[in-house]
C-alpha cells in the first residue's frame, strides 16, 4: 500500500495518479485531466448530455455523472483509457455492439490511444 504524502490517501499502487483535491464540478474534473484527454472527456459528457438533456451533473464516487432521480451513468479518464460506468444491464443490452473494447460488469472501456465513436 502506498499514501499520497498530500492527500493521504491510500493506494494500492506505488505513486498512484489521481487528484488530490475536492473536486464538485464536471467542469473542475475534466480541468484536472490532462490537456490530451479532455477533449474526449467533453466530448462524452455531450454525448451523455444529449442522450439525457434533463439529467442533472454531479460528482459521485469522484467521477463525472449524470442524475436523474438516480445515478444514470458516470464517467472518468485513466491512464489508458476512459470508462463509462452505465450499469450492467446496458452493457448486457448493447454486448454485440461492443465487441471491439473492454468490458466488465457495468463498465466499458475506450482505449485513450483510439479515435472515439459515440452515437
């Protein structure tokens, strides 16, 4: 286990990236990424926003999300890739069309290093 000296938070990995500060906005997220990758992430967050015009922006689990009477979906950047977290059953409903990236239980992943699509 490592502990960021400023933060102090515990991680599993040596020098684990992450933030350090509180962040509450979408907007203070995507600021905190690097300038490579947040294009992408705004450009997910319209695609999500579009998809979901009445949902409300917030920071929950210290990733971007949209709510709705409920967590609809989140987001967030990594080293090599950017997951959005739309529950299991999305990721079951749309499994043929996801063929070509990483899934888990309610997470796909994007490679950083590929060209986006989302429709």
């Amino acid at each position: 286990m490592w502990q960021c000296p400023k933060c102090e938070r515990m991680f599993k990995n040596t020098n684990q990236d992450h933030y350090c500060g509180q962040i509450t906005t979408i907007d203070e997220y995507i600021a905190a990424q690097s300038e490579a990758v947040q294009p992408l992430l705004q450009q997910v967050r319209k695609t999500i926003r579009s998809a979901a015009p009445k949902a409300a922006e917030k920071i929950s689990w210290q990733m971007p999300t949209f709510w709705q009477g409920e967590n609809l979906i989140h987001f967030a950047a990594f080293k090599k890739h950017i997951s959005i977290f739309p529950g299991g059953e999305a990721v079951a409903v749309f499994a043929e069309r996801l063929t070509a990236y990483k899934t888990s239980k309610g997470t796909i992943q994007f490679p950083r290093t590929s060209q986006l699509t989302i429709s």
